[in-house]
C-alpha cells in the first residue's frame, strides 16, 4: 500500500503529540537509544556581570540552535539545562538509525553555533562555544508527569557516560564512544582519541571525535567499501532493467519502480545495475531520500544537483554560484535564466534576488521547469540514468 502522507514539516508540536499518544507503553520501557548532551562551554563567564535579561538573550539563542538541531533529526529533548540540553534519539519516538540521526544533529549544531559565534563576536565582543557527547546503548525510559505535562527521562550507565563524553569534549567538537561509532561506521568521518580513563567506570573508553558526515549516505555503500558478497539470482528483475536501458538508449524514456519490503535487496539490485557494463558510456546521477528529510523539500533533487554539479555539503556560497553556472552554461549557453531557480534551491541567492520576490507557485514553476530542460539537454549529450532511493521518504 501507499506510504501515508506525511506532514510537510516534524515541528515540536506534531513530535510532542507523537510521544504523548505512546507514554503509556513507555513507562519503565528499555530502549536502545543514542544520548546526546550538548552545553555552552564557560557560560558562567560569558553571562558574568550581566543582569538576568541580558544573559536570557545571550543563551536563550543558543540553546535554541540546539534544540532545533534535534528536532530537525526527530530527536526528542528531555532536559534543558540551562545552558545546554540533553536529547534522545531513539526514543519515545523509535529511529533505527538512531545514532546516525544523532551524529547529524551534532554536527548542525555545531555548524549553526559557528554562525551565532561569530555574530556575538563582531556584535558582543563575546566567544561562544558549544561541546557536544554522545554515547548509544540501552537505558531505561520512563515517562514523568500528568496529563498536562509529560516529560521522558533516560537513566542509566549509557546515559551517564554520555554525559562524561561532553565533559570530555573541548569547546567547539563532538566527543562519542565506540559503540555509537560501531553504529555509524562508515557513514561518517571520526578522529580516534584512544582510551581515556571515565570517572566512575572501571575500564578506560574508546574516545572518538566526530569530524563531518561522510559523502557516503546509504549503509549499502558502506558495505561496498568493506567488500560486497557474490551477487545471485534476480535474473528476472535485471532483464526487466536492461530491457528498460535499451530502450531509452534509443531515445524513448523509461521508468521503473523497484518496490519490495525492506531487506529484499533493492539497493543492492541497483547497485549491480549502476556497475554493469549495461550502463557504460552512460551518465548516472544517483540520489535518495532520508528518513530525517521529509521536512525538507526537493530533498534528492537538492542531493541530485549537488553530485551533478560536484558540490560538497561545506561548500560555501561563493563556490555553490560558480559551480551550478559554470556546469549549466557548459551544458547549454542559453541556459542563463535557469541558474537562478537551482542556486534557490541550494540557499545559494543573495536575499534580495528577483526570483526570491516570485510567489511560490512561480518558484515551483521555474524550479520544475529548469530541472527539465537541464535534464533532458543532459540526456542529449549522452544517455542519463537517474536513481532516487527511497522515494517512500520524499516530502509531500
């Protein structure tokens, strides 16, 4: 059956309502769960000599990039902390990649506080820094309050050494344990520290430094890199692939759908399509859609241009423009008007562009219009394969 349509956007509300309908079959429950604690290094300096108001303004931004950080990746915050927080992701609302949603929310974290920090800086004369810890393991969670208000609380040692990861960290990183790494192998970039002696555990902990995501985003890739096993059978399912192939070599479009349970092997059929020699000569664009990016429209188209264009997620502005021009007017000088609704789509305008000023059903129209024609000039050049993975998880 047909996904259900989700909402367009995970605000603290709908996530609220989602743990309220399932606390009673929370109380006490043990979970398997990534703990994040997050706070404000010095805080006590930083607000030092400044009366109560002043310092609320000073943290109260802070502690909502954190916040939404989590929220953006269905994380759920249990505590505020005055000045930091501590989060769950994996629960109330259950996440299998809990600890990957986790490692993200970290680093948008961190990526958003660089930004305030560098306001406060120019504006405040102040230096703001947050530390991040995570740990992943099971913990007993228990829903505390009435029906007016419920809070979740998470107690155990995986909370606690949580905890100890953040003490641990210096201002400005992310600190994480070996067994949330064993989570997320692959999928992301980390600095091994070594062990480190944990008050109040006997044995020393294998310490991490999250670094960044790495360009790998789905655990299929990840595989690749480790060493894939031999590929049998399917035989029906490539013929109908290839048959497909050959006749939009010859110029008639094809689509087709891969629709199965999860497990069955669907990445792993593409995966074996994408690297035949099927689709040598061939210019394969792949995409996906993430369970956390159903808040964000055109999320794959967005993945999609990024890899057409040979974009990385830390680059800036300025190299975003000279990338998406460089490669659309290379592909057809008289694509100039379409430049602008792709560099919207990567937040990569300046604010006061005319296309910015167009009413949304414009936008979408020239958005959808552009991605067209730079397709299909693609396509004339030579054959185009594009995949999009997980289509279930598209925004509505």
């Amino acid at each position: 059956s047909p996904p259900t349509r989700q909402p367009l956007a995970y605000t603290p509300q709908y996530l609220t309502e989602k743990i309220l309908a399932s606390r009673s079959a929370l109380e006490g429950e043990r979970k398997q769960v990534t703990v994040v604690f997050a706070d404000l290094k010095g805080s006590t300096e930083l607000i030092q000599g400044l009366d109560p108001e002043e310092a609320r303004r000073l943290l109260d931004p802070a502690l909502q990039i954190m916040m939404d950080a989590v929220h953006r990746y269905e994380g759920t915050v249990n505590q505020v902390l005055g000045d930091g927080i501590m989060a769950l992701f994996g629960a109330p609302l259950a996440h299998e990649d809990h600890a990957l949603r986790a490692c993200y929310a970290a680093l948008a974290m961190q990526t958003a506080m660089r930004r305030y920090a560098e306001e406060m800086r120019h504006t405040q004369g102040l230096e703001v820094q947050l530390r991040v810890g995570l740990n992943s393991g099971e913990v007993v969670v228990r829903a505390i309050g009435n029906d007016l208000h419920m809070d979740y609380s998470a107690v155990g040692q995986t909370t606690h050494l949580a905890a100890r990861m953040e003490q641990l960290a210096i201002p400005g990183s992310i600190r994480l344990t070996a067994a949330t790494l064993r989570l997320v192998e692959g999928l992301v970039v980390v600095q091994a520290l070594g062990p480190v002696p944990v008050k109040g555990l006997p044995d020393h902990v294998e310490v991490f430094e999250l670094v960044r995501a790495s360009s790998i985003r789905r655990r299929l890739q990840a595989s690749v890199v480790r060493g894939l096993t031999r590929f049998v059978g399917r035989q029906i399912e490539l013929a109908t692939v290839h048959q497909a192939l050959e006749h939009a070599h010859t110029g008639q479009g094809q689509v087709v759908a891969l629709v199965g349970e999860a497990g069955v092997g669907k990445s792993r059929l593409v995966y074996e399509v994408v690297h035949s020699h099927h689709t040598q000569g061939w210019l394969v664009l792949e995409s996906a859609s993430v369970s956390y990016g159903k808040a964000t429209p055109y999320f794959p188209v967005i993945d999609l241009i990024k890899r057409d264009c040979h974009l990385e997620d830390s680059d800036d502005t300025r190299t975003i423009q000279a990338r998406v021009t460089g490669q659309v007017l290379t592909l057809d000088a008289t694509f100039q008007e379409i430049i602008p609704a792709l560099l919207a789509l990567l937040d990569a305008l300046p604010e006061d562009h005319p296309f910015l000023k167009l009413d949304p059903s414009q936008r979408r129209r020239h958005t959808l219009e552009g991605l067209k024609r730079v397709l299909l000039r693609e396509s004339q050049v030579q054959p185009l394969l594009l995949v999009f993975e997980d289509l279930h998880w598209i925004d509505s």
